[in-house]
C-alpha cells in the first residue's frame, strides 16, 4: 500500500534543498488485524500543523517513519474478539494514540501520559487501529470532514480545561485550524465579545463568519486598548494562544482580567521561556495558566458535536496521496486554512 513517509528529517523551510526535511510516497505492508484490531481503509488525512515539526526532528525519530494522525476511513477488515460493535463497513475517525489502559496514568484518569501508548502512521491507504481508538462518525458527517475529528477532539480539550461559564469574554490569539475550531467551540458555549488576535486576513474572515465579534491584527492593532475598551478595562476572562509565538504568548498575560485562565495551546519552540511577573500575574490577578498536551477523553464527546461545526472551508484543499509533497509544499506556504490528502481516491 502507499504511505507517505518522511525520507529525510530536516526542516522543512531550509533554504538548502539538500537538508531540507523531505516526504515521499512508499510501498510498505498492510498489516492483518489481531484481537480487538480493526483495518481502516483511509479516506482522508488532514495535515496537521505538526507534521513538518515531527519532520523537522521534534521528537529525534529517525527516517524513515510514516506520518499523519487526522484520519477518517471505513472499516476494512476486523480481528476476532471486538467489544465495540464496530463491524465492516462502519465510517470512522478517531484518536491516533493507542493507550494501554493499564499503566498508572491510565487508570488515574491520565490516559494522555500512558507509559505504553503506540501510534501507527495514518496517511496512508490503510492503518491498524485498536478498537477504542475508533468513533463511528454521524451520519451527517462526510468523511472529509470526519478528518477533522482529531483537531476538533484537541479544540474540545482545550474547551475542558477553560471552566467556561457562558458570558465571559473569550480571545483566541491566532486563526489556524485550532485557534478557529475552538473560537467554533467558544461561540457554541455563548462567549461575550468572542475575539480573534490574527494577522492573516483571510483567518480574520473565517473567524467573523465562524463568529467572532472583533478581530484585530495584533502586529498594527493597539490590543492593549482595544482590550480595555471592550472589556471595560477588566480583561478577558478566557485567553487562548494557539499561533505559537513568543510576542502573542507574552501579550495575552497583558490583557487577562483578574482570575482569567490562559491556556497555551500550541507546540511553541523549545527552547522558549515565557517572562511571568508572580507579583503582578500570580499573586495580584491569580491568573490560572495551563497547557494541552493531545486530547484524553474527548473523542465520543467530539463526535457528538462535529456535525454542528462548520468545517468545509479547513477541508476545501484536498490533494491526492501521489501529491504528497505538493500537499505540504500548500501547506508550508501557509496560503490555505488547512490542507487534506486523499488517501484512497474511491472514497467520498
Ligand atoms: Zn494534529
Ligand atoms: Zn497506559
């Protein structure tokens, strides 16, 4: 079957063609599903704005390795003994990590820790699944949307951790498919002044359709002031920061009200060390300031509310799997919401 596989590790921007990170499409085995296994036949896998960094090194795998994590498909073939009720045929997507449900954090209610958690390469024809990792998709859901499951699991983790009471004031620094997912997510749990910090302006418009009061461009816009004036000098009381970047990650500790929770969303550079003044942060405002790291316990809720959620613009760029690396050449350039492979072209 064909698989799109990182060839060469390296990042994928140097400017030297010969060590940039590479992928190519490869022939690899398709395996035989074991007790409680299911073959997917993939449909399509999203590009996630974490492949070219896993390319880049950020996890030390050598190449080559497989990639992708954002699948949806239909069930192809089931091992013996399934516990589910999946069966042959069923539409699926669903969480990419394989958690061993018997270690210590799996069985404190910490299944995102899990010391035995594997994952097997998703964009490609076909990948093996555990049966718990599978959540059949609505019927009203194609399965080019139902890709999207996997970010949208990420955007509802992300609500988790808020404590969200309807009509606080929400910002969401940076409009890519996270940061407009979770300002989807916001809208539907009635956040007041739903606000998006974005310099792209074509993400500025998805977010006003996708419901967001104000937007603003926080590299010409006067946030601080536009904050005050919004919030009656108080701050907002939800800040999201998805767009990764130190200026954006040290500007929202700026414009949080008192008892706001922060949470920093993305995979920021690691090496980065945030300045937080604890008089003035911590013991002055008591601001609550977490992180996500993937989304435990989120895919059975995900798929309940996906179908509310409008998805067609983050899934209009559909490349087929033989132009894989076309597919992440329109990713890096950054000119599109989101970029999907079609892994299989018979499949709708
Ligand atoms: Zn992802
Ligand atoms: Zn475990």
């Amino acid at each position: 079957m064909k698989q799109v596989t990182a060839v060469r590790v390296g990042n994928m921007k140097d400017p030297d063609p010969e060590k940039r990170g590479l992928v190519e499409v490869t022939d690899v085995p398709v395996k035989k599903p074991g007790p409680g296994e299911v073959l997917i036949k993939v449909a399509y896998c999203a590009i996630c704005g974490s492949d070219p960094h896993v390319i880049g090194g950020l996890f030390g795998w050598d190449a080559p390795f497989g990639i992708g994590h954002e699948l949806s498909g239909v069930v192809a073939e089931v091992g013996p003994g399934l516990k589910t009720g999946i069966k042959v045929g069923d539409r699926v997507g669903g969480n990419f990590r394989n958690y061993c449900g018997s270690c210590y954090y799996c069985t404190n209610g910490l299944e995102q820790w899990c010391e035995n958690a594997t994952e097997e390469p998703g964009m490609a024809e076909y990948v093996l699944w555990n049966e718990k990792q599978c959540v059949v998709l609505p019927g009203d859901v194609s399965l080019k949307n139902g890709c999207l499951i996997e970010p949208v699991s990420v955007a509802v983790r992300v609500m988790d951790k808020t404590h969200i009471k309807i009509g606080q004031n929400v910002v969401v620094s940076g409009g890519g498919p996270i940061g407009l997912l979770n300002l989807q997510l916001a809208n539907l749990y009635g956040a007041a002044n739903l606000t998006l910090l974005e310099p792209n302006p074509a993400r500025r418009e998805l977010a006003k359709k996708y419901g967001a009061k104000y937007v603003f461009d926080p590299l010409t816009d006067d946030i601080r002031a536009e904050t005050a004036r919004i919030t009656n000098g108080r701050g907002f009381d939800v800040l999201l920061e998805v767009s990764g970047i130190p200026s954006a990650a040290e500007l929202l500790l700026g414009i949080a009200a008192k008892s706001a929770r922060v949470i920093y969303v993305a995979q920021y550079a690691r090496g980065y060390n945030l300045p937080l003044n604890l008089y003035d942060q911590i013991y002055m405002k008591e601001l609550e300031i977490t992180g996500t790291f993937v989304s435990p316990y989120t895919f059975t809720r995900t798929a309940q509310i996906i179908g509310r959620l409008d998805l067609d613009d983050l899934t209009a760029q559909v490349f087929p799997i033989d132009e894989a690396k076309a597919a992440f050449e329109a990713h890096l350039s950054g000119k599109y919401p989101k970029i999907i492979v079609q892994c299989s072209p018979d499949m709708d």
